[in-house]
C-alpha cells in the first residue's frame, strides 16, 4: 500500500511539474507491486491470508492504477498510461480468481475441480479478454497491447473452459459417491448453467453486440457459443432422465426422443429465423440440423420401437418433415424474389 501510494504521488508530480522521469518511476512501481502480489509473496500468501489483508492489497494497488491513470489522461505518456491500464485490468481479473478459488476451496467435496468451479474460474478472464477487446477498437498507441491482454485472457479462459468440458464434464464421472460430478440446483438454472450456459450466452453476446470484432473473430465467439449453450442443454436433457449423476452408461428411450424432440425444435426455429431474415446462409443450417434429427430418428430412436408404435412415430416425423420442406421451398422462393 505504500508503494502503491508512492506510485500515485509519483503521477501526481508529473501532472502538476511536467516531470517525464516521474513515468519512469510510475512503471518501475508498478512492476515491484505485481511482484510483490504475484511472486513474493504472492498468490500463495493470497491463497491463505486474512481475506481483509487480500482485499486491501489488491484493492488499494487497482485503485492506486486507476488514480495513476486518471492523472495522465491528457498526458503524452502513452507508456506509463498503458502500464498502469494493464495493471489495472490484470490485477483485477487475478484478485476474482482468488476470491472465487478461496470459495471454492473452503466448500467440501472439491469444489474447485467441479464442472461449475473449472468454468467460475474463467469467467473473469473470459471478462478482461471482452473488456480489452471493446476498448481496443478505439485505436491509438494503446491498442496493440489492449489486443495482447485480450489474447492472454482468451487462453487463460479457454482453458479453464475447456477443462469443464473434457475431464471435468459431469459426463465422463467415475462414479456418483464423487460428489464433485453430481449436479446441483434447480433444474435448468443449476451448475450445468454456470459451467456451460453462462460462458457460451456471454459469447453469443458478443459476437451479435460487441462492436469492433473481426468476422473471423465474430463466427469463432458465435460457434463457441452456440456450443456451450447446446452442450448445456443436451446435459439438461440428460439430467431429466438420469438424475442428478450424468456418468450411467447408456441412454434411455426417453431420452433418445427429447433430443429429437429438442432438434427438430432447433430446426424449425432457425428455418422460422431463416424466413423472417431472409438469410440463405441460416435457411441452409436449419435444414442440416432437419437431416441430422432425420438421421438420428431412423439410425438410434426406430431402433427401440416395434409394432403400432413406430409405424405412429414415423408417421408423425413424415408429417412435420412434409410441413418443414414446404416451409424451406416457401422461404427459398421468398429469397430468390427479394
């Protein structure tokens, strides 16, 4: 704290002398201060410090960026300003993760290596990455290192995501005395939604509303997203029919026909979307996942029917098939006339 004071005065001098060599000062000090909160003593004496001690250290050297930067803001000192706005963004992301891993590392049954704590974990570097990403747009000097803190997030939460969904998917559980594979919550707002839900609407978010991206960029937020959120609901699906433990080997008739059901729901909304845009591009889609729910009913779900039954159920999947290819010829004669 007192460094962090020194580093603000040191700001201070600057704006009211003209003192270059007080940016000099500024930088150094804001090197000794990520030394100090990250290697000595660090994220370990973080980890296990009075919650207080973690909360002003971290706290009072943001705050001591933030007033640094506010000093400089029409200032010509582009280095010092952008040491202090990283710092700022960095240390920030870094004293949400250990607030969220001391939480999760105080609950029982290995919290932190859930599915919902892997994810919890990401979250504010998954932030800083958006955060940079909308104020690099702006351009200026700034904008290169904005875009590197925003690629360092970026690997930081893709890990932590991809880790909930590989080795940490409730899915791949041993066994259901692990509690840290069971699902907990209500039913759709439940830790299935922190892990999977919540990371893939914030992408989807981004990529329709966050100004500035890259089409590349944008598709790849989009997929990710429209991802997550499928995964999230499939595991939903699971959990109706298997309970809170989603490791049972194999997959019930039930089941099979909700993800049907859910599919050809996803179809027909991305045909309707198709229509009302007049988007070739979403009418194509829509029409794929149809043929992929088509391939699954006569590949997996026929398979467990016999008799009456399944001559009703192909039936009804030949009727809703006929209505959605009249729909899809509707909507392609629509956008060759537009």
């Amino acid at each position: 704290l007192a460094l962090a004071v020194l580093v603000v005065v040191a700001a201070a001098l600057d704006r009211r002398f003209r003192l270059p060599e007080m940016s000099l000062f500024l930088q150094a000090g804001a090197a000794v201060l990520g030394y100090r909160l990250l290697a000595d003593p660090g994220l370990d004496w973080a980890m296990n410090a009075q919650l207080i001690q973690v909360l002003l250290a971290f706290g009072g050297t943001i705050a001591a960026m933030l007033a640094a930067l506010w000093m400089m803001r029409d200032m010509e000192r582009p280095m010092a300003r952008a040491v202090a706005e990283s710092a700022a963004a960095g240390l920030a992301a870094i004293l949400a993760n250990v607030l969220i891993t001391r939480w999760l590392d105080t609950g029982a049954g290995g919290r932190l290596e859930s599915h919902w704590g892997l994810t919890l974990n990401a979250m504010p570097w998954l932030i800083l990455m958006l955060m940079q990403l909308y104020r690099a747009r702006l351009g200026g000097t700034l904008s290169r290192l904005r875009q590197g803190i925003a690629v360092l997030g970026g690997l930081f939460a893709g890990f932590g995501v991809l880790s909930a969904v590989s080795f940490g998917n409730p899915l791949f559980s041993w066994g259901p005395e692990d509690i840290r594979s069971l699902v907990r919550g209500p039913y759709l707002l439940d830790t299935l939604f922190i892990a999977y839900a919540l990371p893939g609407l914030i992408l989807l978010a981004a990529a329709l509303r966050l100004p500035g991206l890259g089409a590349k960029l944008r598709l790849g937020f989009m997929g990710v997203g429209a991802g997550l959120v499928t995964l999230y609901a499939a595991l939903e699906i699971r959990r109706v029919w298997q309970g809170d433990w989603l490791g049972a080997s194999g997959v019930t008739q039930g089941e099979l026909y909700t993800y049907t059901l859910a599919m050809m729901l996803v179809g027909a909304a991305l045909l309707y979307q198709a229509i009302a845009k007049r988007s070739d591009t979403l009418r194509r889609i829509a029409m794929a996942v149809i043929g992929r729910t088509v391939a699954k009913v006569f590949l997996l779900d026929a398979s467990g029917l016999t008799g009456l039954t399944r001559v009703v159920s192909f039936a009804g999947l030949g009727l809703s098939l006929a209505g959605l290819a009249w729909l899809n010829r509707w909507a392609e004669r629509a956008g060759n006339k537009a």
